[in-house]
C-alpha cells in the first residue's frame, strides 16, 4: 500500500514538468492529489469530503465526460464521428460552487449537472470517453486545472496521465456488487431486476474503462490502493486522510 516515493522527490519532478508554480511546490498546502478508481468507488464523494478537510479544491473530472456525452446524445453524435464529437469538448466547462468544489458542469450555456447523472449518459459515457481525440481534447485543461497546487482531482487517469506527477496518488476499489449496492441506494432502488441492470451496466462500464487502449483504468505503480469494500463513508474518508498524511510523513523522512 506504501508508494515508492515521497512527496518531495514528486514535487521536484513535478516543478521540471512545468505543471505548477514555484510558489506552490514551496507550501505544504499546495499539494496536488490524485484519486482514481471505478465508477462507483465513493471518487467523488469521498474525494470532496477530504477536500473540504484539506480546505482544497475538488475536481471531478468524470463530469467532463459525461457532459459532452449529454450534449452528443442530444445532438445525435454517435462515438464514432469523432469531427462532430471533438468540438463539443469546447461547449463544456467546469464550474465551481461557493466552496470552490468544481462539482457542478455547463454545457449549453446552463448548469446540466443533475441531467449528466442520469440513466441514459450513465450507459453511454464510456463509448464516448474512450474516444482517443476527445480525452486529449481536455488533458490541457484539467492539468491547468491542477497547475496551482491545492487540489484533489478525481477520475480514471489521473495520476497515471494526466497528472504523472502528483504529489499523492489514491487508488479507490470496491467490489462490482459493492459498487452496484450503492449506485442502487443513490438512485433508492429497491426493484431487482433494477438492481440487476445496475451491475450489468456497472461491469459493462469497467470492461469499457480498463480495456481501452487511450488512458485505461489503471492503478499507478506509486499509488496507495485503499479497498472500500464493507467502509462506511467516514472510514473511508479517513483511510484518504491517512494515506495523504503517510505521503507527507514519508516526504519528512526522505
Ligand atoms: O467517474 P464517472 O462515472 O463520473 O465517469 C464517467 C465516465 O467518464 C466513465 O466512463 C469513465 C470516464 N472517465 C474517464 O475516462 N477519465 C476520467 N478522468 C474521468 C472519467
């Protein structure tokens, strides 16, 4: 679970990435922080809840592609026209609430947060993200995103693509039918054959994200792996906050 190195060797490296400021790989309360895993491993939640203890950002980088799913499913661009798919990534923007949570997204110039959660972008999204020409349509800005340290980002590429050089890096796993259980809870569905349809969607989803061939799902080499499997939110949160706080113990010790 230990990563094999620490905080300051990544800022080093980071800093000759050019990926963030000098001033922000001088303060402890700059740190960039990775969270990836599979659809339904508490990323987001949990990662926003960490944030608001760190009093950090939060990113939650899966809205960028379900919103230009949203808007190419009501546009009626399939996956594979990748000219009419490609623009759409310039439609959507991130946008933070009061606590700066970048948790909400515009597309068509209005908030389609609540929409780009639902049912028919949740079976689509993984074609779309897979699309190698869409996910580099938006590497530049979710790094810019990260440039001024400060910031938990969560998605499946994180700190293996997108942020190489994070200074901490969380890998969130649970299992498919633990993962189902909750998406049935959020969505308080109590009909079997629904709950069903979640898990197949659920599997059908991870086969997508972790066998493409652009930016899989992957664990990093470096990454604390935590297993949320039987968690309550709260203990979960904690494993975060330890993981961050064993990185920084180990960048003192290095
Ligand atoms: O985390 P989520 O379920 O909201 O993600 C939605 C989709 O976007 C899912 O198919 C994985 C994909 N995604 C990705 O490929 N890379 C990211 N950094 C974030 C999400």
């Amino acid at each position: 679970m230990r990563p094999g190195h620490g905080i300051l060797r990544a800022v080093t490296r980071d800093l000759s990435a050019n990926h963030r400021s000098d001033q922000a790989a001088g303060s402890r309360n700059a740190l960039v922080i990775a969270i990836d895993g599979p659809s339904s491993s508490g990323k987001s939640t949990v990662g926003a809840e960490a944030a608001r203890r760190l009093r950090y950002r939060f990113c939650d980088t899966g809205l960028l592609y379900r919103a230009v799913a949203w808007l190419a499913l009501d546009r009626g661009v399939a996956p594979a026209d990748v000219a009419g798919l490609v623009p759409l990534a310039g439609e959507v923007a991130l946008v933070a609430d009061s606590r700066g949570r970048l948790r909400h997204i515009h597309a068509d110039g209005r908030d389609v947060t609540r929409q780009v959660r639902g049912a028919a972008v949740d079976r689509a999204v993984s074609a779309y993200a897979k699309v190698p020409e869409l996910r580099a349509a938006l590497v530049t800005r979710q790094r810019d995103m990260a440039a001024a340290g400060g910031i938990i980002m969560a998605g499946r590429d994180i700190g293996t693509v997108i942020l190489p050089n994070a200074d901490v890096k969380i890998y969130l796993n649970a299992s498919a039918e633990e993962r189902a259980r909750r998406r049935a809870v959020q969505r308080r569905t109590t009909d079997e054959t629904e709950a069903g349809q979640i898990l197949e969607d659920l599997r059908r989803r991870d086969s997508i994200d972790s066998n493409r061939e652009t930016a899989p799902l992957r664990t990093a080499p470096d990454a604390f792996i935590i297993n949320t499997d039987g968690n309550s939110f709260d203990q979960t949160v904690a494993a975060v906050m330890g993981a961050i706080a064993e990185a920084q113990d180990g960048s003192r010790g290095a």
